[in-house]
C-alpha cells in the first residue's frame, strides 16, 4: 500500500514539474507564436473581399465584352440572360428600402422587467437565429432583394453566426447588423412583426436591451451578388 502511496506522489510531482515546465516555456497570452485565431479570420475576410472586388470587375469585363462581339447569342437569348440574373441578384437592384439594425445588449445589462431572471450571456448577444429569422421575415413579406452589412444575398447564402460574428460568403462581420431589403415597406414592416421568432426576440430587446431598429430609406441601390454562383458543395442532378 505504502510502495502505491509512493508511486502515486512521484506520477503526481512529475506531471507538476512537466506542466510548471511547459508554462514556464510558453505563456499563453503573449507567445506570438500562438496566433489569435479571430486575426486570422479577420486576414481571410479581407482577402475575400478583395478577391471578390476582383472577380466583379472581370465579370463587368467579360459581360461588356460579350456586348461588344454579340456573344453568340440572339436578343432574344440576351433578354432570357439578363432576366436570369435580375433574379440570381448578380444585378444592381434599386427600389423602396427598408433596413433592419440588430445589436448586441450592453455588457452590464440587467432585467428591465418583474419576473424575468437576471441575463446570462448568451441573453445579450444577437444569434444566428435572430438573423435569420429577419431575412425569413423580409423574404415572406416580398422582398425583391436583400442586403446583409454590404453583401447581396442569393439563393445559395448562408447566414452563419460564431460566437458574436456573423460569418458571410467568406467574410466576417461584427455588430451592429444591418439588412437592407428592397420591396413594398409596408409589407415588409408587416411580415417583420408578424413573424413569431422576431416576437420573442422583441423579448429579448424589451426585457435585457438588446437592439433593435427599423427605418424606411425611401429609395435605395443593393449591390449586385460579386461571388461565385457554382456549387461547391452540392451537385446538381444529371
């Protein structure tokens, strides 16, 4: 029993030792050789929107190069094509705005109201559900196009959320969120408060603080779509 005791303590002191080793060689917080990883993707967001900067301007050139040399087609052809990308959103769309803006609730925040339970964390930031659940609303409510912070949605986007940054086609974004949508305001200002996960989300704004505005912008331009519209993932049927 006494020779386990034994053996036991000495495990004990050699894994101390290694780990009082280890810390003394590496210091977590300043090593520089551990990266931040939120750096990293923040370097990546930048390249892809520079690369998608760039893949605009050779679209842009391909396109008006086609123009110039016929491109093969008839006008008929042509008007079928340009009707097709209207609907993909590779297009510049202009029409009546309405803009969405969801933010984070301050650090500090606590109930506003009797019978609620002070905040944990995750009561105080925006969730990929509650931007979801936004451009749900403003797709029901007719949306012709929509803009999330400076990028066109098309049908294969993902609205994806780490942490409090929303990750988008490649690039990275913090609060406060803006959707833009293009369509009739009042349709859209009526799907947004009949969708019933923005109701519990208004909850959420009332009780902790969380942020929440809707404006009209009158007339307004979204971008076209600059990415690549082939699936990556996904194949379609033969």
């Amino acid at each position: 029993m006494r020779v386990l005791t034994a053996g036991v303590f000495a495990l004990a002191g050699l894994i101390f030792f290694m780990s009082f080793d280890t810390a003394k060689g590496t210091n977590i917080r300043t090593d520089s050789s551990l990266l931040k990883l939120s750096d990293l993707i923040h370097e990546r967001s930048h390249k892809n929107a520079r690369l998608d900067e760039s893949n605009a301007a050779l679209r842009h050139d391909v396109e008006a190069l086609a123009k110039r040399t016929g491109g093969g087609t008839g006008k008929a052809e042509e008007a079928r094509l340009a009707a097709l990308e209207k609907n993909v959103g590779t297009q510049t769309l202009t029409g009546k705005a309405v803009t969405v803006t969801l933010n984070d609730a301050p650090p500090n925040a606590t109930a506003k109201l009797p019978g609620y339970p002070e905040p944990q964390p995750d009561y105080l930031v925006i969730h990929q559900q509650d931007l979801q659940a936004v451009v749900n609303a403003l797709w029901l409510g007719g949306a012709e196009g929509i803009k999330v912070m400076d990028q066109r949605l098309i049908s294969t986007s993902a609205v994806r959320c780490v942490g409090n940054t929303l990750i988008l086609q490649g690039r990275v974004y913090s609060p406060p969120y803006k959707i833009t949508a293009i369509g009739n305001p009042d349709a859209l200002q009526q799907a947004l408060a009949a969708s019933p996960a923005i109701q519990n989300y208004m909850v959420y704004v009332n009780v902790y603080g969380l942020g929440w505005k809707v404006t009209e912008d009158g007339t307004a331009t979204l971008p076209g779509y600059s990415g690549t519209v082939d699936l990556q993932y996904a194949k379609p049927v033969q």
